[in-house]
C-alpha cells in the first residue's frame, strides 16, 4: 500500500477503533448489570460482537475497562452538577441530585467501584467543587437547610445507591420515592439536626475501604 493510501485509511481505522471502544463500553454496562463485576471479559467481548483480543487492544487489562466505565460516570455526574449550575433560584442542587439518581440507576453494574473509586481522581474534586456550590446556592435561596454539608449529600448518594442495588429486580422506579423523602428532609427547618455530620477526612476513608 502506498503511503498516500495509508494515510487515507486512518480515519477509517481511527472509526473502527472508537466504534470498537463504545460497543465494548456499552457490552460491559450490560453484563455487569446482569451479573456483576465478577462477570468474565470474554462474556463482555462476545456480547460486543467482537475477540478478546480487540477488547485488550482497548483495555488492557479488566480493571482498565471497570476504571473507563467509573470515569465515565465521573465524566456524566461532572456534567449534571454544571448543567445544574446554570438553574436559577438555588434549584441546581434539586435538579442534580435527581439527574444523578437516574443516571446511577440506568448504569448500576459499576455502583460498588464507583464509590470505592480513588479519591485523588481530579474529576472527584471538580465534582466536589460543582456540588459544593450547588449546595451553597440552594441555601443562599433558602432552598435546603442551613446545617446541611457536602459530606451529607455523599451519604445522600451512598443510601441512593444502596435503594437502587435492593429493589432492582423487583421495583427498579422504588428510587424515586427514597430520593422525594430525602429532598422533604432537606427542606429548611428550625430545629437542627441532633447529630453531626461525617467529616471529609472519614468519607475518603470510607471510600478508599481503610
């Protein structure tokens, strides 16, 4: 092949190669939703319609294709909390934490590692930074309870996770009604709350399972 005619295939291949990824994305969410994280590559692989071998040229190794899929909910609740920025009247806080409720129920095969994820991952922080503001928004607008912290909103998300992972198989929408029980409690009250809130230092220990 010539030179001229190599070069003209390289978009073709760099399609090939994308098309490749995202159908072995979208495998892996299926079979770990079906059966878990314990679910075999070459089980990923055939549900992708493609070799083993295609999926290591992509993904080295399995915990390589797990660490895409968690960045890429990372990538996707980032993009929640900006969007939700941009809600006026202090209502971004609302908007996310249902967004990202959903998200997390329609991509459920990777919820235990991603919030066993590592807690120096950049997207964490900007994700915490996002919220953060979303939460400091909501109470300048008398939106949430003033003693409400961002640690409060991980454990809001953890018990999310917990209710998506139970009532799955059975009631797959039970989610919705936790999450408007969770957003009355967080309406603004006169009595504060009796107990404090976790730290930050004990949620990334939480989260790095020491």
């Amino acid at each position: 092949m010539s030179r001229a005619a190599a070069i003209a295939t390289r978009p073709h291949l760099r399609r090939d190669a994308a098309a490749n990824r995202q159908h072995l994305i979208d495998a892996a969410w299926q079979v770990f939703a079906d059966r878990g994280l314990d679910a075999s590559v070459e089980e990923i692989a055939r549900v992708a319609g493609v070799g083993v071998g295609t999926l290591y040229r992509r993904f080295s190794t399995k915990d390589a294709l797990v660490a895409a899929l968690v960045q890429d909910v990372l990538d996707a609740m980032l993009a929640f909390a900006e969007d939700a920025a941009e809600q006026p009247d202090g209502g971004g806080l609302e908007r996310y934490l249902e967004a990202a409720s959903a998200y997390q129920a329609e991509h459920s095969g990777c919820l235990p590692r991603l919030w066993n994820t590592d807690v120096d991952n950049p997207s964490i922080h900007r994700l915490r930074t996002t919220v953060g503001g979303l939460l400091e928004d909501a109470k300048r607008h008398g939106r949430v309870r003033a003693d409400l912290t961002s640690t409060d909103l991980t454990v809001i998300m953890w018990s999310i996770r917990g209710v998506i992972e139970t009532t799955r198989g059975v009631a797959p929408e039970a989610w919705r009604r936790h999450l408007g029980i969770v957003l009355a409690g967080m309406r603004p009250a006169e009595q504060p709350l009796a107990h404090r809130p976790l730290s930050r230092p004990q949620v990334d220990k939480i989260i790095a399972g020491d």
